[in-house]
C-alpha cells in the first residue's frame, strides 16, 4: 500500500509515486489518486487531502472537467466574463454582463471571441474596457439612446418610429420628435425638405452575407450617414441590391453626381474592401430622385442644433412670424 498523497506504480504496489496536480490520497492504501471534482482545481503534488482541491472563483467553473491543475481552467458562467487583468493568485474576476450585452440565447456576447454570438449577431453599440477590465457602453448606432446609469444595466435604447437622438454617443441625449418637414432616417438627425435617392447595384454574393456592412459601404462611397442609406433585396434577382439615399439640398446633389461617376463603381469595392468583402460592384440603372416631404409654405425656416441634442427653429422663412 501506499501512504497518502501517493499511488502504486504497478500492479504489485511495489514502488509508490506522489499524486499528481488535479488528484489527491487521503488514505494509505493502494488505491489510485482521485481526482479533484470539476469547478475545483490543484497545483499540488502529493495532495494528501480533498481540502488541496481549491473551488474556482465566484461565478465560474470547469464546464465539467475534473482533475484541473490550474487556476485558469475555471472559466466564467455563461452570464458573466471576465473582467481584463484580473488574474491572480486566486483566480479570475467573474463580471456580470450588462444588460445590453446579452445574445438572444442568453449567453453573454462580450465573453465572445469578437463579441459575436452564435447568429453571427453582435450586442447594439460599441463596448470598450474601462477601470478594473469591465466593459463600458461607449456608443449607440443611429437611432438609439445610451443608457449606462449603471454598468450592469447599460444598453442601446431605441427610439420610437418619428424620434430622433443627435449623439447616440451621450447619456445626456434623448429621443426627441422629429421637426416639421424633416424626415430622422433610422432616427439619426434630421434631414430637412428630404429627397430619395434610388437606384440598384449587381455586386457578388459575398457582399450579401452582412446587409449592414453593405450599406455602410454604400454611404462611405456616397459620403453620407449610414443611417442615410437602406439596401433590399429583390426576391427575383439573388444578386441586385437596390438602395436608396435620403438626403436634401447640396447633399442631394452631391450623392446624384456621384452615382453619375464611373467612379463610384470602384470607390464602393474599396469601401467593401475595408469592410474586408472584395467583390465586384456594377450600378445597374440611372438613379433616381423623388421628393419625400411636402414642400412647407414655411420651408426656408431655419433649425440649429443646440448642446442638448435637438433642433430648433430660430428664423421662419419671409411672410411668418416666428
């Protein structure tokens, strides 16, 4: 038999070895080493007791796996991360997600590699490390409000159909109607006196699989806001985009000549190409501009932006009062 902390090395029992890191021997018998449950872990050699199996940190646990030998092999909850640096002598600090940060299965997409979650979905906004390794809500798409009263609750609120917020990267913006003539595509600012832009594109398949970077690539070689441009899909041709732009005055102008560009071609597969997507763009047919609000008999009014993120109207247009 062997003391505790040790094992046989052979059947005959006659030569005995110190257990090793992940089991222990509490008796002397000649039985073999036990292994330390799963979300415990051991370092030790010769582990003479149970006790030398140390429990993971708060929140985490071996997914299962018995006779670890490390710290690191505990790993966080589905819930929860782990928060940056944080390692040390007694493990990982496991942080619960903020409520913005989940996957619709409930697991937490910042634990995620590229915070991607198994629908290839990310969660809303842009979520960096602050003080201690803890994920901050740093930014909103268009169209939503930052909420970070608390790191667990923060999130990307979105506005209601007709609101807009100017600076989806501030707590102190809120979702506030549009103006009068103006339309707030994805509710981002306001375009005034609004023109659709439209037209269609052939690009390859490997465009089609994010619609999202698409479109993005579409305002980068058009110069405008994203949140400016839609893309569809046509259900009859698997490879025609059709888009259309919002935009009003000089910008109207500017997109058209653009579209008028043979250029614009190859300025698109560059943008894609910066999404990481290189394939091949062709502008179907001429586009085509239609107004989208009615003409006011106000329309020359001025509106400005104030520190609060809305717009007011500070002159009308000659013939009223303000």
């Amino acid at each position: 038999a062997c003391d505790a902390g040790s094992e046989c090395v052979s059947s005959r029992c006659a030569q005995c070895k110190p257990c090793s890191p992940g089991f222990f021997k509490a008796t002397r018998r000649a039985d073999a080493c036990s292994p330390c449950i799963p979300d415990t872990y051991s370092a030790e050699v010769g582990a003479d007791s149970q006790n030398a199996c140390l429990s993971c940190p708060r929140w985490s646990g071996t997914q299962g796996r018995d006779a670890q030998t490390r710290v690191e092999a505990c790993t966080c909850s589905e819930r929860y991360y782990a928060a940056v640096d944080s390692r040390s002598a007694v493990g990982i600090e496991c942080v619960l997600c903020p409520l913005g940060g989940f996957c619709p299965d409930g697991t937490c997409a910042l634990a995620l590699l590229n915070q991607q979650c198994a629908n290839a979905r990310r969660p809303r906004g842009t979520w960096q490390r602050g003080a201690a390794g803890r994920f901050v809500l740093r930014a909103c798409p268009a169209g939503h409000q930052l909420s970070n009263l608390s790191l667990d609750l923060a999130e990307c609120v979105a506005c209601a159909p007709g609101e807009y917020v100017s600076d989806s990267s501030s707590a102190e913006q809120e979702c506030t109607p549009c103006p009068p003539n103006a339309l707030c595509p994805n509710g981002d600012q306001p375009v005034f006196n609004a023109r659709a832009i439209a037209g269609a594109l052939e690009v390859d398949a490997s465009a089609l699989s994010d619609l999202a970077l698409l479109r993005s690539a579409v305002a980068a070689a058009l110069g405008v806001r994203p949140s400016q441009v839609s893309v569809s899909l046509p259900a009859r041709r698997a490879e025609t985009v059709q888009f259309e732009v919002l935009a009003a005055g000089e910008d109207a102008e500017a997109v058209l000549a653009a579209l008028g560009e043979a250029s614009f071609a190859n300025a698109l597969e560059a943008s894609l190409r910066e999404q990481g997507i290189d394939s091949s763009v062709a502008l179907r047919h001429k586009a085509l501009q239609s107004p989208l609000t009615q003409p006011l008999a106000s329309d020359g009014a001025v509106w400005e932006l104030e520190s609060d993120g809305r717009y007011y109207l500070k002159a009308c247009a000659p013939g009223f009062l303000l």
